[in-house]
C-alpha cells in the first residue's frame, strides 16, 4: 500500500473545495418563474386558504349567468316592462367576516358584462351605472346636458358654463342586481353560501333568485 502525505497547504484548499461546493450548488438551483394558469385551477397556495377559493367565484359566475339568461327575459316584473328594464347594480351584503366583498363584486361584474353582451337579454335589460360616479364624471369632464326641467325630482349638477341632468328612474320599470353572501365555520371547514337576486324597486319583490353552496375543508 502507497500512502501519499498531502501538505498542510493542500489539505486545506481541499478542505475549502469541500465546505463551499454543496453552497455552490444550493446557489445555482433555479426558482421557478411567475406563470399564468387557468381561471378553473386550483393552486397549492390557494388550497390553505379558508377564504372562498377563486374557482367557486368563476363557476358561481358562469352558472348564474346561464340561468339569469335562460330566465330573466320571462322573469315576472320584467315580462311587463315595455321595451328595456333598467337594472341598477345594488349592495352586496357580505356576511362571511373573511372574504372580501371585492371578491364577490368581481361575480356581479362578470355577470353584468355577460347579460349585456348576449342576444337573450341585450334588448330587454338595460344596465345603468350608479348615478353618483357618473354625476362626478361628468362634472370634472364637463360634460353638459339639456337643462333640467322644472318639475324634476332628480338632481342638477351645475358649474360654470354648463349643467348634468340624469333623469329618475321608473321604480316600476326598474330593478336592482343584489347579493347575499353567508359562511358558516366549523373547525378547519366553511360552508359558503352565494346568493344573487333581482329586485323589483316598486314592490320590494325578489323577481329572480339564484343560489349556490360551496364547503371547503381546509389542512
């Protein structure tokens, strides 16, 4: 047996070598990069959340919309009106204390932008902003309408060279799009229940109501 003697030199820039090549390695790992799924994934960061996972937001979203069109067109109040209903988007009365209720303004969004786009409903239902953010648009753009006529329930925004008048809607011929949301905990699982209604402003009447409920269970 040929035993070779390094000297103190050497064995310490072995030992070096030794020490520092795993952290060389651990150095050049490459992280995964940002990457866009679709809207029907589910990902791990989501799946250990105990907030509503967005997937039950886009299925809430495409199922009330196939059955808003499918029944809002013969929907009782609506039938009557002659010629376009006016839908005003309403409150969304989130009672889950967890999730946003930005979450669930993204459904009524998606909802509203569906029903004015399909054939269905495009000429029976006619969606209105809400008439203070149009007011406050319309005032810093200085956009002017006719003046408003003296027996005018609806207000008058005036300034210098010009005014905004929006007439008042007919409460029989309009409707509000609201929401009720609920979540009931138990351990680690939430029981969440989605409801979206349109109601009838010269009644009260709920004209058209659709629910879902989704339990979640989390780690």
């Amino acid at each position: 047996m040929i035993v070779t003697l390094l000297s103190r030199p050497i064995l310490a820039v072995v030992a070096a070598a030794v020490l520092l090549g795993p952290i060389g390695v651990v150095g050049c790992q490459k992280t995964s990069p940002p990457r866009r799924v679709p809207p029907g994934e589910t990902t791990a960061g989501e799946l250990n959340d105990p907030r509503q996972h967005p997937v039950t937001l886009v299925e809430f979203q495409d199922t009330a919309t196939a059955d808003m069109l499918q029944m809002l067109p013969d929907a009782p109040r609506v039938r009557d009106v002659a010629g376009s209903a006016t839908i005003l988007m309403g409150d969304i009365n989130n009672k889950t204390s967890l999730v946003s209720t930005a979450d669930y303004e993204y459904i009524t969004s998606g909802v509203r932008s569906r029903l004015i786009r399909a054939r269905a409903t495009r000429d029976k239902l006619k969606f209105v902003e809400k008439r203070r953010r149009v007011e406050n648009i319309a005032a810093r753009e200085r956009v002017a309408t006719d003046p408003a006529p003296p027996a005018a329930g609806s207000e008058e925004i005036n300034w210098g060279g010009g005014s905004y008048y929006v007439p008042d809607y007919k409460a029989d011929e309009s409707f509000g799009l609201m929401m009720d949301v609920y979540r009931i905990n138990r351990g680690n699982t939430n029981l969440y229940s989605v409801e979206i209604q349109l109601v009838h402003f010269a009644t009260g009447e709920i004209v058209y109501s659709y629910k879902q409920d989704v339990k979640q269970v989390g780690p």
